[in-house]
C-alpha cells in the first residue's frame, strides 16, 4: 500500500510537472529603439512582429504569447541593460531585436550565458557569425558582409574598375565595407568611417570621394544618415558624374524622404516588398491595410522572427524546457518565410538568395521599390568556417 501512494504521488509529481510546462505563457523579450531619429526602424519592426502574431492568433503550441518591449536608445550600454533586465527580472524564453551591431555584440552575452534563445532580426556582425556562433542565436535576417557582397558582384557585372567606399565608424560599418571590397574584383581608390551615430555631414568625405576620381561610390549609410548622404551627394554635384552604389541606404522608410534622389541609385537586398510568394503578399498587404504604409526589410526579418520561434514551440508542444527539440527545429528553417525557403549554415545565419532592388514609380506615380534581377542564389557568409558549431 505505501508503495503503491509513493508511485502514485511520483505520477502527480510529474503530471503536475507536465501541466506546469504546458500552462505558461511564452514570454518573449523584444529589444530595438523606439527612441529618437531611428526610432522609425524599430516601430517598423514591432508593428511587423505584431501582425505575424496576429496571423497565427497570437498563440504558439497553444500557449498565449506575452511579450515584452525595451528601448535600446541605439546606445550598447543601454541596450545591455535592457537586456539584462528580460532574462533576469522577465525570465523570458527567447530574445528578439536588435537593429545595432554594437547593441547586440554588448548584450550577447548575458542572454547566451542564460541559455536562452535570441533571434537577431538585423544585426549580423561577423564575430557572432564566426568564432562568437552559438547554438543559442539564430539570425532571421543576414550576416553584415553578405548584402554589399551582393553588390560588390553587381558592380563587376556593371564593369565598375574603381570604388571610394563610405560608411560609418562602427561594428556594421567595417563589416558592409569589407563585405563590397571581398567580391569586388576592381580597385578600392579610398575608404573613409565616419563618426557614429552623430555625424550627419558628409562634405569632407564627399569631397575626399570627388579627388580620388572612382568610377563608382559604395555607400552604406541605415536611417536619416542615408537621407542627408543623399542629400549632401546631389548637392554637391556628384549624382551626374560618379555612380553610386548602396546597401541599406534605400528602403521604404527612409524613401519617402529621399523622393527623386533616389532615382537610378541601386541596392542590394535579400527582400523586396515585390518578392510574389504567397507568405510575403499577405504580409505585405496586411502591413498596409494595419498601418496604412509600407513594411521594410526590418519589418520583414521580424515578421519571420514569429514564424522561425512558432516552429520551434510547436515542435516542442508548448514545452519549454525542450529546447533541444526547439534548437533542432529552427535549423530547418521549417517556417514560411517572406523571402522564400532558406536553409541554415552551421552558424544559424540564412544562406539566402540577395536581389538587386531599385526604385521606380508606380502607375499612381510613387515611389516604390522593385525588384530587377537575382544578382546571387544561395548566399552563404564568410565567417560560417570560423564557427566551430557542427550538426
């Protein structure tokens, strides 16, 4: 009889174990700026996050989804902070965000020695992709070097023999510019990293492009800084004489105030609001019909964002403590993905088609983004041999 309570007590005991795992919510704790210039990218990106959840009924594995927003202020010791505070005080199951490389390499840490799973729905710095990889992040968007690869290969095709690259001083900034000089098979002429987010003139470094006389000028500049280097490069005479080549510099927030000047300037990218699968129409049109504009790249990465952690709780039927079987299933990349189906490198970062983008007027006469050629299929970064990550 005693042996028989003690069995039974260890059934409840697991039982009571099993329901606990199953009744919780699915915290999540989302990390981008929602403050000052650049705060258009991250409401960008939590509206894009919204919807997804929208579309799945705001539930995944049948358990209710909580999620948590912080302010990064684009500064890394804040962003670290806030980090700190999701895996600590929240106890959130996964984090998610990040716009900047230099956040997230400062917050990297205290979620990853947590275990607890981040998805990166932006930055890419190299060093998470290579000797910093981990089984516990996962990119839904790219690794830095991989979109001005693209271009790099562009402008060979363009028979580009010399370029003047410009970009700004931090982790993204030497990653893009690397990533254009790696592909392109002509002369880098000049190279110039500009201060941070506060610099916003770019007179000198123009002027500095101007003298070394470069068939061509890369440029990668995210948010109102590509807005004034647009600006200040008509201005100053160059649209008419030296091409210019960009990555992330035009997109659908920033275009609208770019207007004409964006005519003829073309981008790399690996998503275009234009791509015809079934997944990115509906969001698309979704997106417009919520919030009465458009989505962007960011958007996009943090739609799928939903799409890749649902996979994961679905396959471990709301049991959160699995998360070997959650590992496993966001390796498949067994989601519907706005960009089309991708496959992981051993690294977690997508190895994906990249798109040459350009801007164009539509038929009411605006200003949209299309999509004119695959410049690459199956994009894989540089860094994937570093990671010592095997499965």
């Amino acid at each position: 009889m005693k042996k028989t309570m003690v069995a039974a007590g260890a059934i409840l005991a697991l039982t009571a174990g099993s329901a606990l795992a199953q009744s919780k919510s699915v915290k999540i704790g989302f990390v981008s700026t929602f403050s000052g210039p650049t705060a258009v990218i991250g409401n960008n990106m939590r509206d894009s996050f919204e919807l997804a959840l929208d579309h799945i009924g705001r539930k995944m594995g049948g358990l209710p989804v909580e999620v948590i927003y912080e302010d990064d202020g684009q500064k890394p010791e804040q962003g670290k902070q806030k980090t700190e505070k999701l895996i600590e005080s929240d106890k959130v199951d996964f984090v998610v965000g990040y716009i900047w490389s230099n956040v997230l390499l400062a917050s990297l840490k205290p979620v990853l020695d947590s275990k607890t799973f981040l998805i990166s729905s932006n930055a890419g710095p190299s060093q998470i992709a290579g000797e910093l990889c981990s089984e516990y992040f996962f990119s839904t968007s790219w690794q830095n070097d991989q979109t001005p690869q693209a271009m790099g290969t562009y402008m060979n095709t363009k028979g580009v023999k010399s370029v003047f690259l410009i970009g700004p001083n931090y982790a993204a900034g030497k990653d893009m510019l690397a990533g254009v000089a790696s592909t392109f098979k002509g002369q880098v002429v000049g190279q110039e990293l500009t201060k941070w987010p506060d610099q916003l003139d770019f007179s000198a470094e123009l002027s500095k492009a101007r003298a070394a006389k470069p068939d061509a000028i890369f440029v990668f500049y995210p948010g109102a800084a590509g807005v004034q280097f647009l600006t200040q490069y008509a201005q100053a005479g160059l649209k008419g004489q030296i091409p210019l080549y960009t990555a992330f510099t035009i997109d659908e927030l920033s275009l609208p105030r770019q207007k004409d000047l964006a005519l003829g300037v073309p981008g790399a990218q690996h998503w275009v609001n234009d791509l015809p699968n079934d997944a990115n129409k509906k969001y698309v049109a979704d997106f417009k019909a919520k919030y009465k504009s458009s989505p962007s790249f960011y958007g996009a990465q943090t739609y799928d964002a939903v799409g890749l952690i649902n996979s994961a709780v679905v396959a471990a039927k709301g049991d959160l403590t699995k998360k070997d079987v959650m590992r496993n299933e966001m390796r498949k990349a067994n989601y519907k993905s706005v960009r089309g189906p991708y496959k992981y490198g051993n690294n977690h970062i997508p190895i994906q088609n990249f798109y040459l983008q350009d801007v164009v007027k539509n038929a009411s006469g605006e200003l949209v983004l299309k999509t004119v050629a695959t410049i690459v299929k199956d994009s894989q970064d540089n860094f994937a041999a570093k990671c010592p990550m095997k499965w």
